[in-house]
C-alpha cells in the first residue's frame, strides 16, 4: 500500500484523506517508509520529526476529515531556512546546528491551519546561499537522476524529496533562484509568488522584496494546490496580501491558450549552456506548433544585477554582521564575503540600487503589458558534480563571483514578477530541464491557467525517479 500511495499525485491523496478512506497516519506510514528507504542515497530531508508528526495526525483524527483544512492531513517537509516549533532548525549553519524554536514562522501556522502534518526539515545550503545544497551540519543532497551530481539550491532538500517520491508536497524559498534552479536539476514544479503573495515573519528583513516562500511540487495541480494552502495575511508578516478571489486549483483547471509569449535563450544577462537551449527551444518549438505565438524578445534587465546585488548583500549583513568577527571561522568563504560586502556598502551604493529597482521594476511591468508570458530557461546550466562548489569553482573562478552563474534567476528576482517553472525536457543523457514561465505583476491566477496549458501542449507526465537506477 505504502509503494502505492507514494505514487499519487497529492490531489489523489488529499481526496482520500478529506473522504476518510486514508487516515494522516496511514500517509505518515508511506512517506515514513519512502524516507527511510531512499534518502541515505540522496541526504534531502535530515532532520525528522515523526513523533511530533504523529502527534499532530491524532488531533486531526478527532475532527471529521472534511473539515480539516484543505489539505486535510497530507505530509509536508519545511525547509530547514523556516522555524518550526520544536524542530532543531539549523539554516545549513555550524552557527545555528542546535538551534530549537519555539514558535513556527507565519507560513508554517498558515499550513498547519490547512491540515497540512509537518515530518521534517529538507535541507539547504549554509543560510540558503550559492544554489548548491551541501552544508558543514548535514553534508550534501544529491541529484535523483545522477547521485554524482547537485541537485541546485537553496531548496535542493525539498525538490529531491519530491523527485524521490518522499514528499507529495514541498515547501521553499527563492532569493537569486532558489526554487526554480533545484526544481529545473530535479525536473519538478515550483512556484516564485510576487511580494507578499505567502505571508512569512517574522523576519529581520520584513519588507524585502526579493527572497519569497513558495511551493514546490510535481505538477500545476499539485503546486496550486499547496499554493492554496500557503496564502494568507497575517500581522507578524511585513508584507502580506489577501487571498486571490478565486482559488489556484481553480485556475490551474481552466488551462488558457497565452496569445503572445516572449522568449530569450539568456535575458541577456548570461551565457547559457548549449545542452539547456537546446531542450528549451524544442519546448518552444512545440508551443510554437500548439498555434501559441512566440516572439524572441525579453525586456531591458541591464539594471539587474545593481538592483538585485545591493539588497542580498545588505540582507546578509544585517542577518550575521553583528555575529561575524566571531562567527568568520565557523561560515563558509562565499558567505563571509557577503556580509563584508554588505558591511562595506556607502550610501550611494543603496541609493543607486534602489533607483535602479524602480526603474527595472517598470521597464519589466511595461514590457509584460505586450505579452501574456516571457519564457526562458530555469538555470543556464545543467545538475553539474556536487564537489563543485559553485560553477567555475575548480576553474580557479573567485569567491565574489560565486552566485553570477545564478544571473538568468536573479535577474528574474529584480522585477518581482511571478514565475512558475515546468520541466520541459531531459537531455540525451537523461538530465532534466526547465523552463521559467514569468507572468505579468501580481497575476499568479492567469499565470496558474496557463502554465497548465503550456503543461499539456508539453505531455510533461509526473514521475518518481527509480532509485534503483540511480548512478
């Protein structure tokens, strides 16, 4: 029953949950059994928490499985970057490896208000920083495709815990990429809200524009589905929206033809590998082929990099600068070097930024006006071996530039636009691609629709990797 119930989609096994003919306990014993067979191979999801779990699905046994909340006892891990009371919650940090809160983040609440049983904490790199999951505390999460590979990052853990058929659903978050890269390396789903779209505090950042939570999955379906169970307002939260009017799930089952798409190789802010453009132009000629559209054009993003590398290093450095004489020893090189480089910023540096978010901003709202989608790879690379610490790591490539290979996702990060990536092809060796499906500001209800057509004209068909097979 267990090898069964893993390979359902979550929508399959929230309806069975909400109809009484699964019990939270009867899933908890499937994903428990999935973990604890798979995940020595891959390192996704090190720190568990089934007693709390199992605690959690005997109070939801008391109420009657329709009214439990949307998602009505499923199974999700949190990403080990978000507090969960009660869970060790280390950041991927020798800094944090004891660390024990009290009281969950605004958006697990949010979850746990929806039924949603929290199991365990996936893993990340140090602080979520360098799109590459290893950590001093836990070690490295591989690729499910190629163990000899990374799986991205920052939310490596829960995109491999998806791939692996350990998770129906996945919690994230994306500063310069953090979803949509190990989503694209994984081949899974994932959604980049805009601001305020997922409520989450409190923060020493409250009012930051570019790090967002987000949900993963491996489907439209099942991604607006947790994306449902994710939106909400709440008063610890700095920025916060409503709930749309209408529901994801909704959306996502009314698929809608796009009329015009834009589509860029590289945004014009990187080099992107030949194997990448490849498979994203064969998706491209397919939606092309579907009657879909498509013009080669992306808007003006030459202000990227001032608008989006200012703000992550002021982020870092008000997070650990205080903690950094003491704390140099402990942290990762590539860290160290952002807070220095946050501490070190004069005040024409922000000014400078700032201005350059605003105007990025509106050259991106405008240039969106004239189109229902721009489409670009999710990373300009392919899974590359997991001792690479970034991309030109072994090259002799320095540590300040040890996110650049990031640039097609960060650049996405400055304008705020909602992004869904979709797998939309494997190599000829097997390795997955993706693609960013950018929506206009503010319209993740649109955005669900269509990126559920361009989900069909692609015959994208979920799958758990075989183990077995694995390198």
């Amino acid at each position: 029953m267990a090898g069964d119930l893993i390979r359902l989609s979550a929508h399959e096994v929230v309806a069975r949950l909400a109809s009484g003919d699964l019990s939270p306990h009867d899933a908890l014993d499937a994903v428990q059994d999935r973990v604890e067979a798979v995940d020595p191979a891959v390192n996704a999801l090190p720190t568990r928490c089934f007693d709390r779990a199992r605690a959690h699905a005997d109070r939801l046994m008391k109420v009657p499985p329709a009214e439990r909340g949307l998602l009505a006892g499923l199974p999700v891990p949190i990403k080990d970057l978000t507090p969960v009371a009660g869970v060790r919650t280390t950041s991927g940090s020798r800094l944090r490896e004891h660390f024990v809160p009290e009281r969950s983040d605004v958006l697990v609440e949010t979850l746990e208000a929806q039924a949603a049983v929290v199991y365990a904490k996936s893993n990340t790199p140090e602080f979520g920083a360098g799109g590459n999951t290893f950590n001093d505390v836990f070690g490295a999460t591989r690729n499910p495709h190629d163990l000899r590979l990374t799986a991205g990052g920052s939310s490596g853990g829960a995109a491999a815990a998806l791939a692996t058929g350990m998770a129906w659903l996945a919690h994230g978050s994306d500063l310069a990429g953090s979803l949509r890269t190990p989503a694209s390396f994984c081949g899974v789903a994932s959604l980049r809200p805009s601001p305020g779209r997922i409520a989450s505090g409190p923060m020493v950042v409250p009012f930051g524009v570019h790090s967002q939570q987000g949900p993963m999955a491996r489907d439209v379906g099942d991604l607006a589905l947790m994306a449902d169970a994710m939106v909400g307002e709440s008063a610890r939260a700095g920025l916060g929206k409503p709930p749309p009017q209408k529901s994801f799930r909704s959306a996502a089952t009314a698929p809608t033809a796009p009329d015009r798409v834009a589509y860029s190789v590289d945004l014009g802010v990187t080099e992107t590998a030949p194997e990448v453009a490849e498979v994203c132009g064969r998706a491209v000629r397919a939606l092309e082929g579907a009657g879909i559209a498509v013009v080669a054009d992306h808007p003006d993003l030459s202000d990227a990099e001032a608008a989006f590398d200012v703000p992550r290093a002021l982020m870092f450095a008000t997070l650990l600068g205080a903690e950094l004489p003491e704390a140099r020893d402990v942290l990762k090189p590539e860290l160290v070097w952002n807070i220095e480089r946050g501490l070190a910023l004069d005040g024409d540096a922000v000014r400078e930024a700032t201005a350059a978010q605003g105007r990025i901003f509106e050259l991106a709202a405008d240039f969106m006006s004239g189109y229902d989608l721009l489409v670009c790879p999710a990373a300009s690379v392919l899974p590359f071996e997991v001792e690479e610490r970034y991309v030109g790591y072994r090259a002799g490539r320095p540590v300040s530039e040890y996110y650049r290979w990031l640039s097609i996702a960060a650049a996405v990060s400055a304008t705020t636009l909602p992004v869904i990536t979709l797998p939309c092809g494997q190599t000829d060796t097997g390795l997955p691609v993706g693609i960013q499906l950018i929506g206009r500001p503010h319209a993740e209800l649109q955005l669900f629709s269509v990126a559920s057509h361009i989900e069909q004209v692609l015959a994208i068909t979920p799958a758990i990797v075989d183990m077995d097979r694995a390198t």
